[in-house]
C-alpha cells in the first residue's frame, strides 16, 4: 500500500520502488539507445539510489537486498551461460565442418534406397536383416517405379549384408547412368517382408546448415543435401 511518512518521503516497498525505477530506466535507455535490457551497471546504479532514498525509519531488510542481488545475479549468469553456448556451438560446427572437407570425393553410406549408378559401373547398396532369410530378393527400379531387374542373394543370417547390381537389365543390356532404387525382400514369419536399404554415394561439397550447427553434404546425384549426422559409414562403394 503506499502512503506518505513524516518525511514527506512515499512509503512503497523497497522491491515496488526499485521495479518502478527499473522501468524507468529502461524506458530511458529504449529512448536514447532502443536498448531493451539492464546492465549489471545499471542494476548497481538503480540499487544505490534507492539506497539513498529510503525511509531511514524503514530502512531495507538484508533479506529483501539479498534476494534482489541473488535474483539479478541468477539472471546475468544464464544471459552469459546462453552466450558461452552459442559461441561453442559456433565452434563446434565449424570444427565438424573442416573434418566432413575430408569427405569430399569419398563415397559415403546413406538411409536411402534409391541411388545413383555412375557410367558403365553398378550400384551398391547396404540391407539390414533382423532374422536369418533363406532366399533374399533383390529388385531394382528406375526413376520412374519399372522393374528392370531381379536377382537372388541366396540365404543370408542377421545383419548388415552387401547388395551388388552390375547396372545390367535381366537381359544383360547395360543401363545408361541416373538414379535407380534397390528394393530387397525375403520370407519372414511365413510373410513376405521388404527390408531397410541404404545406398552409397559420392561427396561433392560440404556446407553448413542454416543456424542450426547441422553441417550437410552434397551428393552428386541428389538434389537436396544430407545431414552429415545421418551418414551410416565412409568407405568406396
């Protein structure tokens, strides 16, 4: 409640007094500079003015200066912990970038079934079985969802197996260069399941991602960059 002492002085808490003050201020500051925030300076400023013009028969409680301090203390310190962040995060991406720059020219494993045959070359790609298969499936297709070819793999366990087109239609005619998608199936729990696939492709460039540390790689062959997170292994297909 506020009211007037003997002293002609105005007898708000101390924390409204200060919280009035600080709009002030920063209405102020928003004026001359269109700043919109208070300096741990302006904070101290603020602080001994009011210390200056308090009530002396109601002088401050330690408790309410401690509380006003720790809460000002608390708030600097986050500002300053988002800031450390954001500068190690800086850093951080531009060290993930300068290691992906030794990718380029280097084929790299990505979740994509679909991939790009080079030449007079094949196509390589990556399935992951969960259960052993007795007769696995591979079919390939071209941009357009036409069969060109199927081929059997045999019986394969568990795992991470290689799958090997030699960019040949069932006829032995070689195909010209583009994408091609490889679709492997097999018999699991007396249903026929088609499993992960993923594909190699070769790096044209590395990039950093729009502000938000991802750095991404060129594919030659693809459109759209991939995320150097999202790559499964280096190595020649």
């Amino acid at each position: 409640m506020t009211g007037i002492n003997g002293a002609g002085q105005s007898t708000l808490s101390y924390l409204d007094q200060l919280k009035g003050m600080q709009e002030k201020k920063l209405q102020e500051d928003q004026k001359v500079t269109g700043q919109n925030e208070l300096k741990q300076e302006d904070f101290l400023s603020l602080l001994t003015k009011q210390l200056a013009q308090q009530d002396p028969f109601k002088p401050v409680g330690n408790d309410q200066m401690i509380a006003q301090m720790a809460s000002f203390a608390t708030v600097d310190g986050i500002t300053q912990m988002n800031e450390q962040f954001g500068s190690l995060n800086s850093a951080m991406t531009s060290n993930q970038a300068l290691q992906a720059s030794s990718l380029v020219g280097r084929d790299v494993l990505i979740p994509s079934a679909t991939g790009v045959k080079k030449g007079e070359g094949g196509m390589t790609g990556m399935v992951k079985l969960p259960n052993a298969i007795n007769n696995l499936m591979v079919r390939v297709e071209n941009e357009q969802g036409q069969l060109i070819k199927t081929f059997d793999m045999g019986a394969k366990p568990a795992g991470d197996h290689r799958v090997e087109w030699d960019g040949k239609d069932d006829s032995g005619n070689a195909l010209p260069e583009g994408r091609y998608k490889l679709k492997v199936s097999g018999m699991l729990d007396g249903e026929n399941r088609e499993f992960d696939v993923s594909t190699y492709a070769n790096v044209n460039s590395v990039l950093l991602g729009k502000g938000d540390g991802n750095v991404m790689l060129n594919l030659a062959g693809f459109d759209s960059p991939f995320k150097l997170a999202e790559v499964l292994e280096v190595g020649q297909a």
